[in-house]
C-alpha cells in the first residue's frame, strides 16, 4: 500500500535518514523543513531519482497552528491524506541556566512540543475517518535519564513528548498506532560539529556498545514500527542508545 508519509524536520540526520528509508519503502514523502530549504530541496531530488517516489517540500513553522494547517491543506491537495506523521522537527538552545530566560524556554516546547501537537490534531480527522495511521514521536533519552541544566528546556520537552505520545494513543484508538522512538548520541554531522574528541571519547565511553549511533538505525527502527509487522507496537517508548549509561 502507497502512503503519504510526512516528517517534519526532514531536512536534518534523522529526518532526511527516515526519508530515505521510506521512500526505499515506496512511500511519498512530504519533506517539511522551517528555514533550511536548501538541503529540504537536495533531499526531493534524491528521493524521487532513486527510489521514484513522489516528493513533496513544505515549509511552515509548526509551532504555529496557522501555519500547519496551511501545510497540511497543500499536501492533501498535492499527494492526499497523510497516513504517516513522524513528528521530528525540534530546536536545541543550549546554554548556561544562568542566561536562559522564558522567552527561549517557550520557544523550545513551543517547537518540539506544541508542534508536534498541532500536527497530530490536523491528521486526526482524516486518520480516524479512514480507520489507519501511525504517528511516531522522535523523543530523546534526554526526556527519561539525563540531566544537563544547558539544555534543560529541550530535555523537558522530550520528557513532555513522550507524554504527549500516550495521551494521543488512546485519543487515537483503535485504528491508529502511536509511539516514540528515544534515541541516544546519534552521530548526525549537526550534532559530531558540537563536541571536540575528547567529549565525544567521554560520551562514548558511558554506552555500552563504546559507540554513537547512526541516523540510518533511528530510521529502520522508525521503518519497522511505521510497517504492518509492528501493527501491535502500541503507546510504546522504545529506546535506542547502544545501552547509554547517561549522557548530555
């Protein structure tokens, strides 16, 4: 079955790694990105050159109601209804507790959580009336077991993500699956740039398997349970950090 798939924060590691393993999957992907259209349209191209999908690029700041649903009124004009939201559009802002403030703090949840809100409100109509969906949440260990006070704001919204996740998994029941994923030190090139080698020995040293992770892995765990051989995964936090002991 052809879906219309639609990641938010698609231009980045995880979310350009999910598209790609979906569009391997024969899915249309709709490439959401907020400000980096460049790599958004690199990413099209690719995608419908190799694997001969349909590729869709949409911009709109998800933390805004308006805007999200101007996104999802062109894209069921173009490719239909979604049936595939993967809600991983996030912003990271961190920086010494002293210096934060309550303008960069709502900004953070504003993104990573009420975006994710506002996409999941807007497929619910269309998801319940066909009677299929799945919804995943990209969270973060950072939600479950870290404590970093730089980055305190982001790791309470992925904390109130996984949250999110149960509460629309029974708002969603029976017909659609709604889970996140929580990945560890994933080594996407944003995130290899903002550490020197000595922290990145130190981090590696606190997981199990004496590695980071790749992009491609978060994205085949995202592939499985979008996929009727997870049609039983379900309210579900899946964790994938190689065994992370703790981290930033």
């Amino acid at each position: 079955m052809k879906r219309t798939v639609l990641i938010t924060g698609a231009s980045g590691g995880i979310g350009s790694a999910i598209a790609r393993e979906l569009a391997k999957n024969g899915d249309d992907i709709v490439i959401h990105y907020h400000q980096a259209e460049e790599k958004a349209r690199r990413l099209q191209q690719e995608l419908t050159s190799a694997y001969g999908v349909r590729a869709m690029v949409v911009q709109a700041d998800v933390a805004s109601e308006a805007e999200t649903d101007r996104m999802f009124t062109a894209v069921e004009k173009e490719l239909g209804p979604v049936s595939v939201l993967i809600n991983n559009a996030a912003v990271d802002m961190p920086d010494l507790f002293s210096r934060k403030d309550a303008e960069t703090f709502r900004r953070v949840l504003d993104v990573n959580v009420v975006g994710a809100f506002n996409c999941a409100r807007r497929v619910y109509r269309s998801m319940m009336e066909h009677e299929y969906g799945k919804i995943i949440n990209i969270s973060s260990t950072n939600g479950i077991n870290t404590y970093y006070p730089m980055c305190l704001d982001y790791d309470a919204s992925k904390a109130a993500l996984i949250s999110l996740t149960h509460n629309l998994a029974v708002q969603f029941a029976p017909y659609v699956t709604v889970n996140a994923v929580a990945p560890g030190f994933i080594g996407t090139e944003k995130e290899l740039a903002g550490y020197d080698e000595e922290f990145l020995k130190q981090e590696t040293e606190k997981i199990l398997l004496k590695r980071y992770g790749q992009p491609e892995e978060v994205a085949r765990l995202v592939r499985f349970l979008v996929s009727e051989e997870a049609a039983y995964i379900n309210n579900s936090v899946i964790r994938i950090d190689g065994g992370q002991m703790g981290s930033c």
